[in-house]
C-alpha cells in the first residue's frame, strides 16, 4: 500500500514565523501535491511537482514556496505565517505521466495565531 | 476557466434511501472526471472514476457532456456511506492537475 506520511499532525504556529510542512512518499512516485482544504472551499492546489528539484504554481500559491530536493520528499513552506493560512494542509503523490490516482496524506492541521 | 461545483454543502438521507450528489462541470476540453471521498479520521481516497465505468460500494457515477454534469448516485444509502464527497476535474493544459469541488457532507441516518 502508498504511503503518504505528513510530519505532523497539528501545528499551531505565530504570525510572522517562517513554517515547514513535509511530506513523504514510499511508492517511488514522480508526482507530488500540496492542498489545502477549507470548509466551503474544498481542496485548493498551492503547488505541485513532476520531478526532483522541480515545481509548478497551483491555483493559490501566494505567500507559499515548495522545495523538493529528494524524489521520496515535498515540503512547504510559509515564508511568514499569516492568520489567513489556518487551514487543514494535504500532501498527495501519484505515478505516471498523467497521475491515474491521487494517495494522499492524512493531513496537517495548522494554526496559525 | 476550468470549474467544479458541488452545489449542495450538506446531503442528509434516511437509510435505504436513494442518494445523487450532485457535480457539474466546467472545461472547454474532454474532460476526466473523478469522485473522492474522505470517511471521518481517514484520508481522502480514490472512489471512482468515469472513465473506468465501475460500481464502487454501490455508487456509479455517469458523464453527461450535454449538461455537463457527472452526479454520484446509489440506490440504497448505508449508514457506513456518511462521509465528505469531492469531485474532482482533470485539467490536461495545465499538466493534469486535479481541481476540486467544494465537497458535500452525506449524512445517513438510520
């Protein structure tokens, strides 16, 4: 079975700290996503990456940047956390050109105060 | 612009009753349309998708291109179906990437 592993859990963080969420993958996958989801919102697409040292804008990047240094490893980053960034975080991979199947983390929840 | 909407936030049904989230699309190509659902405490999991044309728990899902829609219907809710559902659209022109809907929380009471 895929493994998707997010380093933690819960995260409660203050403003203006510069924030690193991890995301690690055992499947060997090309792939790599990070969501945030909201209540109403649904699932955001922040960034993503085809490829080692490789990444994409999503639909909302701002005030994020990625980094993906090694194949297995995704991590994001909040340069300065604002309050606006609470949200639930999810980390996704996938193989193939295309990505058939999203598998996902369980998620970071993250607070920002 | 490429779009997914879930128009219902929250669907409640009685047990055995029939269930249809609703999913409309927008996209200028052919589009790859999949459901994803997330029980309370798991991740967020593959739960079909059109082009297999399979029944997965019970749910089928059909691509209607004229309306522009691709709802996700079982005939007999189960208490163990309570869950959050996402749609969610294939956009090719941007490297396949995913956008999702808003999501709709079915709940069945028994």
């Amino acid at each position: 079975d895929v493994k998707v592993t997010q380093s933690s859990r819960y995260l409660v963080k203050r403003t203006g700290e510069k924030v690193f969420l991890e995301c690690v993958q055992d499947m060997d996958h090309e792939n790599m996503f990070w969501y945030r989801q909201d209540p109403g919102l649904g699932l955001r697409l922040i960034y993503f990456s085809y490829d080692v040292k490789m990444k994409e804008k999503g639909d909302i990047p701002e005030g994020y940047s990625v980094s993906r240094e090694k194949k297995e490893r995704f991590s994001l980053i909040l340069e300065s956390a604002s309050t606006n960034q609470t949200s639930m975080y999810l980390c996704a991979s996938s193989s193939g050109t295309l990505g058939e199947k999203l598998f996902f983390g369980s998620g970071t929840q993250l607070s920002v105060l | 612009a490429q779009r997914v909407t879930q128009p219902e936030k929250l669907l409640s049904v009685f047990k055995g009753a029939p269930v249809e989230l609703k999913c409309n699309y927008s996209y200028s190509g052919s589009p790859e349309l999949f459901w994803y659902v997330q029980y309370s405490r798991q991740r967020l999991q593959l739960l079909l998708r059109h082009i297999s044309r399979e029944s997965i728990k019970g749910f089928t899902a059909d691509l209607n291109k004229g309306e522009t829609s691709f709802h996700l219907k079982k005939p007999f809710a189960q208490e163990e179906d309570s869950a959050m559902y996402y749609c969610a659209l294939r956009v090719y022109n941007q490297g396949g990437k995913l956008i999702f809907g808003q999501g709709t929380e079915l709940s069945v009471k028994p």
